[in-house]
C-alpha cells in the first residue's frame, strides 16, 4: 500500500506542468518553501468536491482535473488577486492510471494557462474527492471584498448564468443523454475570469463569483455592505440553450439559483461607469449590468412587467438533500 502511495505521487504529482521561480521547494518534501514577492500580500482559498456531491462520477477525468482548479481560481479572481501556488489532497477509492493521467492533463491545461504551480499535496484511500489549496498575490489595498457595495452601486456578472444548472439537471435525469455542448461544458470546464478580476480591482467596490446561485452570493455582499438590492431579471445574460431549458421546463429562477457558474458579481459605483466603459473592449467576454445596489435591506428581484418575484433559495452544502 506505502509503495503504490508513492508510485501514485511520483507518477502524477511530482512533476508540475508549471515550475515557478518563487518556489524555491516544491513537491517531495515535508513541506514546500514559498517566496512572497516583497510589497504583495498573499491571498488564499480551498474547496473541496466531493463525487455525486459537486460533481457527477462520470464525469470526464480531463473536465474534472480542469474543475477541481478552476473552482480555486474563481475565488482568487473574486479577490482580483494573480495565482501563484497550489497545494492538492486526492482521495481515490482505488488508483486507475488512465483516469490519473486524463485527470492530470486537464488540471495541467488550466495550471499552464495561469502560471498556477502544483507544490504538494496529499494522497488517501477511501470515497472519490478533491481538495485543492490555491495561493495568490494581490497589491495591498487592491483586494475585491464583499463588504463595499454602497446603494447606488451598479451590479454587473461576467459571462453568462444558468447554463451549468441547467446541464446538472439533465444529467441527473438520464446521465447518458445527449445534451447541448455549450451547457455541458459550463459545467464541467468553468473558465474561472482570473484576468478580469485582475483588471476590475481599480474599479469594484465590491466582488464575489458566483457557485451557490446569483441570489445566494449576492446575498454575501449585501450582508457584508450592509445594504438591499434591485435585479432586473430580463437584463439577466443567459446562452440560447439555457433560455430554451427554462421556458420548456418553466424555471425561471434557473439563473438566480442553479449555481456553478463561476462568473464575477460585482459592484460598480456610478463615477467608475466611464472608466469600466473604457475597459470593457479589454476584459475578452460580456460583462452585463443587472440591477442596482439600494439602502433598503432585502433582495428584489423585478421582472419584465415589473412584477416582483421571490428570489429562490441559494444551494447550501446541509440543508439540500438532493
């Protein structure tokens, strides 16, 4: 048993696709010795996934390794803050070279994309999960939080919502149906908007992505600011597939609830609107205003008729059972 651990770490853990002039040891140590650039502070996150839990076991190995860090760097991205390090903890019911190989050739892919280097980790026996450890720097003072919205704010995502729920629930119903592309890969293969946060940090008053659901994590910023909100949900940014899926199945508050979208939320006070107009040519994918940040505690959710609907529930790790 000792030895296949060993041989599993030498065969796909020990080499990093990407090797780093601030690690001064990386993997294969007891620990790894890390170099913080001087005037930058470090910035954190960790997620676990758990298989039949965050994702489905049949998911492609190459989608899932690309998954496990791109869920990492969304979280950095919220920050606005530039990848550096990871550190991964595989948990692995038996070792299935193949799978491995595919598995680490997707997480390599992002790594590369993001000069992100694998610096150590762990490897157990027991049910199929994933905890990844990410490291990042951002300029002191420059960090994206949730607590500095202020009413008047716009309220703005990257990309499109709805599509990676939407795909989850067709799976669920038959995992070998054929399904859109376009929805399968939001949800398999996140593209996690590092460089826009990069970018949006000298403008957002305050950011977070999305996983849980847009009401949910919208609802983190406005608890953290103190403050409600107005979403226009005819202004909510969806593929054709999605809107096709919500108006056949009639959900509606796919895009507020279906989480897994990875996109940035983020907020805009009024005098920075020219300077992100300006920007946007930049950034490389739509960037959408959705609604306003009010004085008025709550979250409103107004439609095309300027009815009011009830925002739904965000996902929640205990208290959904399905």
């Amino acid at each position: 048993m000792t030895g296949g651990e060993f041989s599993l770490i030498d065969n796909f853990f020990a080499s990093p696709a990407v090797t780093r002039a601030d690690v001064s040891l990386g993997s294969g140590d007891d620990c790894a010795l890390l170099e913080v650039p001087p005037g930058r502070q470090l910035a954190v996150t960790m997620d676990t996934l758990v298989a039949g839990r965050h994702y489905l076991p049949q998911t492609d190995p190459w989608r899932l390794g690309w998954k496990v860090l791109a869920v990492n760097l969304s979280d950095l991205a919220a920050m606005g803050a530039e990848p550096a390090w990871a550190t991964l903890s595989v948990t692995l019911p038996a070792i299935d070279e193949a799978w491995l190989a595919a598995f680490m050739q997707g997480f390599s892919a992002l790594a590369a994309r993001h000069d992100i280097q694998l610096v150590g980790g762990d490897t157990t026996k027991g049910p199929q999960a994933f905890t990844l450890q990410a490291q990042g720097f951002v300029e002191p003072g420059r960090a994206m939080l949730r607590s500095g919205a202020r009413p008047g704010d716009a309220i703005y995502v990257t990309g499109t919502l709805g599509a990676a729920g939407a795909a989850l629930q067709l799976l669920c119903a038959d995992p070998q149906q054929a399904i859109p592309e376009a929805l399968r890969e939001r949800l398999e293969q996140p593209r996690p908007r590092v460089e826009q946060g990069r970018k949006l940090t000298a403008l957002a008053s305050a950011c977070i992505d999305i996983s849980d659901g847009l009401s949910g994590d919208l609802q983190h910023i406005l608890d953290a600011s103190g403050c409600g909100a107005t979403i226009e949900l005819g202004r909510l940014p969806l593929l054709p597939e999605t809107r096709a899926f919500m108006q056949q199945r009639g959900q509606w508050q796919l895009p507020l609830t279906g989480g897994d979208d990875y996109e940035l939320l983020f907020t805009l006070p009024p005098q920075k609107q020219p300077a992100l107009d300006a920007l946007l040519p930049e950034l490389g994918c739509e960037v959408t205003r959705i609604g306003t940040i009010d004085s008025e505690p709550g979250l409103r959710c107004i439609d095309e008729r300027g009815a009011r609907r009830d925002p739904g529930q965000a996902f929640d790790h205990f208290a959904s059972d399905d």
